[in-house]
C-alpha cells in the first residue's frame, strides 16, 4: 500500500478461498495493502486483493515460477506459508497451508499504523440486518461493513440519497444515505464513522460467534420453549434492544405472556429488553430461560391483547 492511502484490501470473514471473482479496483484515495510472495528463486512483489482465514487473491506484476513451497510475507511481519491454487491475468489466488486469524491481522495492520491513520478497511461479512427507509423494514443480509459505511442485498426499491438506518446486531443504529444502487444489492456510506475502537472488537465477537442461520429451524423440531399447545408458532423477523444495542432475532412463538425467540445475541436470564414486534410496535419483557440452541424465552411486563396477537401473526 502506498504511504498515505487507506487500504483497499477485502478482509473476509468467509471460510471460503478468495476465487476469481472480478472485484473493484482501489480508488483515487485508497490502495491495496502490499506484501511480497517469497520462494526459493527470489520475492516478488505483489498486492493483496483480497484476504480470508484460508487464502488471499493477490495482484501480481511477474509471472509466479514456483507453486508450491512458497510464503506469502506481509508488511506487519507476518510470513504466511503456501501454495499457488491459480492464476489469471495478473491475479493469483494463495492457500495458506494453516488458517490465520484475519481479525488478529487485521489488528496487527492497524497497530502498525500511527493513531490518527488507523481506519478499518472493508470487511466481508453476510448477517441478517435490519433496513428502514421511511415507514419501510426490510430484514435482510449485509455484504460488507467498514467504519463509513456497508453494502447489503435488498428488495426496497432504493435510490441514491435515500436516508435509511442499518441495524448490525449488537451495534447502535447506524444513520445514512444511499451512495448506490444496482439491481438487489445497494451501498449507504453512514452519516457518522464507526470508530475503530468499536468496529474492532465488534468484529472479533462476530468471527469467534457461529451463525443462527446454520442451526435448525424450529418448524423441523416437537416443541419450543413454549409449552403451551395454543402458543403461535412462527418464523418472522423482529428487533430487540438491552440498553442501546439493537439486535435482529427469529421470533419463534408467542402467547399473551411470553415470547421465544432465536438470536446470536449473549442474552442472560433476567436481562430486561425491548421487544419490538412485526405490526403492533413493541414492549418491555424480561429473560426467563434460555437453551443450548440460542433460543430465549421473554415473560412481558404487560400481555398483550388477543387482537394484537392475530396482527403479528397477519390474522388481521
């Protein structure tokens, strides 16, 4: 990377090895990071497109002799051992012979940098989020987030300078405007950046946390949490707030009294939330219990009323 460009390198949290794909080129203000490809004949330099725990899609000037027996050397110090998987028109892709920890390089590039440069680069990640433009929600899944701004799929028909807010789970609400939008996929840079000091360890939870969308839906399973044979079964989307974290959850079932829901959230028993309910707005419950499937189960401070309930479950 040249000296006083922010990085343009794609940080992955994908356990996938980065593949031909075409991505975008860096832009007037920002560079790929740098790092040369050293082997028994000699080092050439090279860039890194695109970095995941597995392998890298670098950006080559020479043609690469050697495929095997090979070491990917960074400019934060780290020597990342190889091989060669393809190569295309000035591009490669590298396989690390042993996953790496990209949030810990991540974090080894930002300490090499002085305070006032550090800045995290965009970082691959798919999670369901939650989109509001208007009166207009849309749960949905992110693409990428950096501190200024994310890329997401969506069904709203959005156009550019449209003000909408993002909902990451267990980040604050994030204000902004559209900066693109082609075909389902959109781009809003936010009206205020992240700090780094935030993004950061956010980012390590989100590595070191498995996603909800791998584990079973409820409908393939007897009984939830909820024992009651009248309770709602559902499989909807909804938001829910401990102090000023937002987090998008699965709601599962409900009864006047209670609400089971599904989220990655770290949520412990009697933790007091916000539940924010599909049509009626929402209401103040507390934790009850909890499972080993990251399933939660919410006693309300106040029932709700029957016809409230057919609105969730779009009776009415």
């Amino acid at each position: 990377m040249r000296q006083g460009l922010a990085s343009s390198t794609i940080f992955s949290l994908s356990a996938e090895p980065p593949g031909t794909q075409l991505l975008a080129e860096p832009g007037e203000h920002a560079a790929f990071d740098s790092a040369f490809l050293a082997g028994e004949t000699g080092r050439l330099a090279c860039a890194i497109r695109k970095l995941s725990a597995v392998g890298a899609m670098l950006q080559l000037d020479d043609e690469v002799v050697e495929e095997e027996g090979l070491r990917l050397e960074l400019a934060n110090g780290q020597s990342l051992p190889g091989r060669i998987a393809w190569t295309e028109q000035g591009s490669a892709g590298f396989l690390f012979d042993l996953p790496i920890d990209v949030i810990g390089t991540l974090a080894r590039n930002l300490a090499a940098l002085p305070a006032e440069r550090r800045s995290v680069p965009r970082v691959e990640l798919h999670q369901t989020i939650c989109v509001r433009r208007g009166n207009q929600v849309e749960f949905t899944r992110s693409r990428n987030l950096s501190q200024g701004g994310c890329g997401f799929e969506t069904d709203i028909a959005l156009q550019l300078g449209d003000l909408v807010q993002i909902n990451f789970d267990g980040l604050r609400p994030l204000d902004g405007a559209v900066k693109w939008s082609q075909g389902n996929l959109a781009g809003v840079a936010f009206d205020e950046d992240l700090p780094w000091q935030v993004l950061m360890p956010w980012l390590r939870q989100v590595q070191q946390t498995p996603s909800h969308h791998t584990r079973v839906a409820m409908m393939h399973e007897p009984t939830g949490l909820i024992p009651d044979k009248q309770a709602i079964r559902l499989d909807a989307p909804a938001r829910v707030r401990e102090g000023v974290r937002w987090w998008n959850v699965k709601l599962r079932a409900i009864t006047p009294q209670l609400v089971e829901f599904e989220t990655r959230a770290p949520f412990a028993t009697g933790a007091q939330l916000w539940i924010s309910l599909p049509n009626i707005g929402g209401g103040p419950a507390s934790v009850i219990e909890t499972d080993d499937r990251h399933r939660f189960l919410c006693e309300f401070r106040l029932p709700l009323k029957q016809h409230d309930l057919g609105r969730i479950a779009g009776r009415s």
